[in-house]
C-alpha cells in the first residue's frame, strides 16, 4: 500500500493479512446471530466498503462460506476474524465489511446505527440514541427505535 493513498489500514492479530481502504461509507453494529457465532461476541461492529475498495496485503485470507452468498474472512495463521462479505443489491454490489477491531484506529470508525435488532442477546442493553433496525438498513426504510430498548431490565435473577 501506498503511503496516504488509504485512510483506514488495518489486519489480523498476528499481522499476516493486512488491508487498507478509503473512508467508510458506514459504521454499524450488528446483532445478527451469524456475526456473533463468528466473532464470539454479544454485538459487533463493522465498516462496510465495496470489494474493490480494499487494498488486501501480506497473506490472502481464508474464506468460509457461512451460508448462502455470504463468506466470512478470517485469518489462517492465528484465526482473527476479519471480514463479513456478500452481494448487496441496493448498494450496487458485492460488499465487504470488516471488523472495527481489526483496524489500526477503531476509535476513529463511529457508529451510526443498528441492524439485525430482533437477533439481539437479550441481556446486552442498547443504551445509545442511534437508530435501530429489525433487520438489513434499507433505503428509505424508517428505523423501529432511537433509544434504549431495554432501560431499567437487568439480568434475570438465578432459581
């Protein structure tokens, strides 16, 4: 990769497979079960890009076909999840979102809303103002919340 030619750089944990690309086009968490199961995680967060935006270097990732037209990137040496990657019609294209946490500087890539809600662990309470959706963001499609979702409800008490 060029010096500057790429805003967000980023890579696996052990450094193998690294990637650079252009400014976000969006920043979303997503709750869908599929991205949990992948990552171990209750939530994610990604930063999508059209697949020839990104700039992959060092060792090429694996790919796991983790259902119908949707792949999941990962590194092969130390297994860092990387990539949730598939065809976006509305977008114009095959789309590739990469893990927030695997770039140099996750705290410059904010949020901007929330997918996949109904999927959601129903402990993990959204406490942020950002809007949210039952599943993919559409155009033009209003969001069902803005706001807590769960506000006052903690954990289930024990038997």
């Amino acid at each position: 990769m060029e010096k500057g030619t790429h805003k967000v750089t980023g890579g696996c944990m052990c450094g193998a497979v690294r990637y650079g690309a252009p400014d976000a086009h969006a920043v979303v968490y997503c709750h869908c079960k599929s991205c949990k199961a992948h990552t171990g995680a209750p939530v994610v967060c990604l930063v999508g890009y059209l697949k020839d935006e990104i700039v992959w270097t060092g060792d090429e990732r694996k790919i796991y076909d983790s259902s119908a037209g949707i792949r999941r990137g990962f590194c092969g040496k130390c297994g860092t999840p990387l990539t949730w990657e598939g065809h976006v019609e509305e977008l114009g294209g095959d789309l590739i979102e990469v893990f927030i946490s695997t770039t140099d500087d996750p705290d410059a890539l904010v949020p901007e809303f929330h997918i996949w809600t109904d999927e959601k662990v129903e402990w993990f309470d959204i406490v942020d103002e950002l809007p949210r959706y039952h599943g993919w963001m559409h155009e033009g499609e209003p969001a069902f919340n803005h706001g807590p979702t769960m506000k006052g409800k903690g954990p289930k008490p024990k038997a």
